[in-house]
C-alpha cells in the first residue's frame, strides 16, 4: 500500500510495494504502458482525473527512496475519466523485491527465451539440452507478483539457475508481472524470439491464496471468541496456516502509545491491516478482531489486504446492551461514570458496515454455529 507525504513547496512522495513497484519497474523499462500505471495511480486514489491541474510525482520505494518522477494530468479524451502520465523518468535501482540480481525489467535484445511459470522438469531440461541452439538461449520465470510473494518463489528462482547449467544455457532470469498489466504484452516486449514456451496454463487454485478476516463489533459483542475459535477450526480442519491479530494484543506489543482518539483508533486498525496483509501475502490466513469502528479505516485495511489476497468483513453484530450487560473488563461502567472517554457506543460512534460478507449477532446465535458460517464463507472465498 503506498502512504502519502505533503511536502511543502515540493512533489507529493507515494511509498510503494508489491504489485505497485513491479508496475513501476516494468514501465521505466518500456515493458509495460505508462498508462497502466497512470491507470493504477487512479485506482488506487492517491490521484484524482478530475483534478485541474497537472501535478508532479515521486515515487518511492517503502524506505522512502525515490525510484522515479512522473506527471500526471487529466486525460486528453474527454469520455475517459482518466489520468495520461507524461516525463516518467528514472531517479534510481530500486532494492526491493525476491531475486534483484537476476530480474529483467528491460527487453532481452540478444538471446533466444525459453519461457516457464514454474521451475523447469526433467523432462524440460532434458529437451532443452537436446537443442542446437541451447547454448544461446536464455531462461525465463514468468511470474505473477502473486505468484512471486509466495515463500516457495526462492526455490523457484534456485532451481531455474541450475537448470541453465544443467542444460548449457546462455543464463536465466525471471519476470514479475502485476495483474494491472497486460501479461502478454509484456512478455512480448520482453524478447524477441521464444524457442520454447513450457509455461503452463494459469490455474489460480493451485496456489494458495492468503486470506485477511476482520471481524468488526462493540467491545464485548464476542467478535475475539469467535476469531479464536474459527482459527482453531482453520488449522484442525482445513491444515492451514491462522494467526489471530486482536485489537489489544496489537496496542501492547505494536501501538503501544496510541490513544483512543479517533485519529488513533483508526492508525491502530491501519496497523493491523498491514500485519495481516504480510500474513496473507505468504498464503496464510490472518483473523483480526479490533472493534474497528470507523468505515474509513476498514476501507484502508480492505485496500491493504486486496493487494495481497483476499478480505472478508463479519460484522459481529451483537446488540449494544447485550455487550454493556457483559462487560467483562468493567469499561462500559467506566465510560457511562465518565471514567473513559471516546468509549465506542458510549460517547463515540460505530459506523456500521454496509460493505460485510456476514453479518452475526452472538445473543441469538451459539459460537459453534457462528464459527460454522465463518468457516463456510472462507471456504467459499477460497474456491
């Protein structure tokens, strides 16, 4: 996700990672359009088609390196309600990302491709070592920025290089591509001449997708019972990987400082969307149970876990008075006596959500069963 600084009297600097700064790369190599990215820019809110006036960029990467200048301006089409970029230019090498040293963000000019979507085969090496021309060709890992987040890409990357050796080629390198470019066309522009091409049809269920959970609700509506008990369910009945990210445990160990004030509230639950966006990054399944009670501050998490994988909201909608009447840690008492302040459902609002997957009201309905929706809309949410 990037962040965005104002500075005064200077450029607006976004921070970028993941499929951002893969777009970013393949575009300062002519494999990608500058309008993919003036496209993604757009979508993704840091700049707006309809602003007036053109404004001037850079881009950097998430240590805050300036990898590249650019200026955006509302499209010169009329019915298009988008950005054009213009003067992208190069400011330096970014760092980041899996493989640096072998990655192609420029076209291969000389060196015929042999082109994968997963380490070569015996089979492959075998046919490949077998050709007249080996010797001149150079091997490709064509990668999705999913694929290329995955904890096995490394290996990936290993055995690729040894197969260059097995088989005598010229070297071998990997392409990583977001989904906000057109893969095809990258690969195009990429090399000139395919010898062979042992990609294999994308089949997305076949890597193991990361999934962020928040479970939204008033203080005592059950919403961390029921993360609890959804995880444990996770790893006895689905073997995969859960982490529960509670909204207290993540103020004394990551926020610890924050207030509850609104603006506080909200970086707090901005935190824990990036945690859990790392988590899903790497197939893992993050459940997160603040009471995340402002619609803005989901939103960001949403944005946050959708560039990693999936997200799903279950609004844990237990009556107010239900939670009041619990109250196990005494604070509603406190807030009604004037003992806390910003108390959410006291004195500070809940913004309900209108964008839920489930929504659950644990009065009416037992845990066990509450878990079992759960359980089936992450099901769901995988197939």
């Amino acid at each position: 996700m990037s962040k965005t600084h104002n500075f005064q009297g200077l450029e607006t600097v976004l921070q970028l990672d993941g499929p951002a700064l893969d777009l970013l790369e393949l575009a300062l190599g002519g494999l990608a359009d500058q309008q993919d990215l003036a496209r993604w820019l757009c979508a993704a809110g840091y700049v707006y088609p309809d602003s007036a006036n053109s404004r001037r960029l850079l881009l950097a990467d998430p240590d805050g390196t300036a990898l590249a200048s650019v200026e955006v301006r509302p499209s010169s089409t009329i019915s298009d309600n988008s950005l054009d970029v213009a003067q992208l230019k190069p400011l330096a090498r970014s760092e980041h990302g899996p493989g640096r040293a072998s990655r192609l963000t420029s076209a291969l000019t000389t060196q015929s491709a042999v082109l994968f979507s997963e380490a070569p085969t015996v089979s492959e090496i075998h046919k490949l070592s077998l050709s007249t021309v080996a010797s001149q060709a150079f091997l490709v890992l064509v990668s999705s920025s999913k694929r290329a987040s995955q904890t096995d890409y490394p290996n990936q990357l290993r055995e690729l290089h040894d197969a260059a050796l097995l088989a005598g080629a010229q070297g071998a390198g990997h392409l990583i591509i977001p989904e906000e470019a057109d893969m095809q066309q990258v690969v195009q522009r990429a090399v000139m001449e395919v010898l062979y091409d042992f990609r294999k049809p994308t089949d997305e269920s076949l890597v193991q997708q990361g999934l962020v959970v928040l479970f939204s609700g008033l203080s005592g509506s059950g919403k961390s019972t029921l993360a609890r008990s959804v995880m444990e369910r996770i790893h006895l009945e689905m073997n995969r990987e859960a982490v529960l990210l509670d909204g207290d445990d993540i103020r004394r160990f990551v926020s610890k400082g924050l207030g509850f004030s609104p603006e506080d509230r909200e970086t707090n639950v901005v935190r824990i969307g990036w945690i859990a966006s790392r988590i899903s990054q790497v197939g893992g399944i993050a459940l997160c149970a603040p009471i995340a009670p402002f619609a803005q501050a989901r939103a960001q998490m949403r944005a946050l876990a959708e560039q990693a994988g999936r997200f799903v909201l279950v609004h844990v909608n237990t009556p107010l008075e239900v939670c009041e009447a619990r109250d196990r840690k005494g604070l509603y008492a406190k807030a009604r006596a004037g003992l806390v302040k910003d108390f959410t459902g006291i004195d500070s609002p809940y913004e309900v959500p209108e964008d839920a997957s489930l929504t659950l009201d644990l009065s009416t309905l037992s845990i066990e069963a509450a878990s079992d929706q759960v359980l089936e809309l992450i099901r769901s949410t995988h197939h």
